[in-house]
C-alpha cells in the first residue's frame, strides 16, 4: 500500500483572542501616529501663516486676496479633520 501525503492545515495564530497585540504592531502604530500628527501640525502652522499674511495683504489695500486666502484655509481645514478622523478609525 502507498501512502498519500496530505498538506497539513495552515498554522493557527498563536495569540489568544482578546490578546494585547505585539510589540511591532504597537511601534507601527505610533510611528504612523506620529506621522499624521506632524502634518496636522504643519498644515495648522501654513493656516497660521496664511491668516497673517492674508491680514497684512488686506490691510494693506489689496482685498482681492480674501477670497483665495479663505478657499485654501478651508481645503487645509478639511484636510486636517480628514487626518484627524483617519486618526479615530486607527
């Protein structure tokens, strides 16, 4: 008689249910933390930046700026809660 070689089942995971997960899992997670953290920052530092210069500009005389001052710190709004919330969902 010969004997049939069958593909033993694919390997469990070793970790309990309900278990902390590991350490490299953790360490991914706060460097992609981090990351998202510095560009809030710096995207909260440009709006900054732009409402000074967009005052100075206005108060200079120059009241065309307001407009296309106002469109870029509302895109860099939404793009700050879009990380923001990303953040949530991690």
């Amino acid at each position: 008689m010969s004997q049939q070689r069958f593909s033993s089942p694919p390997p469990r995971s070793t970790r309990p249910t309900g278990a902390a997960p590991s350490r490299a899992t953790t360490e991914n997670r706060t460097a992609i933390v981090l990351g998202i953290l510095s560009i809030v920052l710096i995207i909260a530092m440009m709006q900054l930046w732009l409402l000074t210069a967009t005052m100075n500009a206005f108060l200079g005389g120059d009241h065309a700026v307001a407009g296309p001052a106002l469109g870029a710190s509302v895109v860099c709004l939404l793009l700050n809660l879009g990380l923001l919330r990303y953040l949530s969902l991690l």
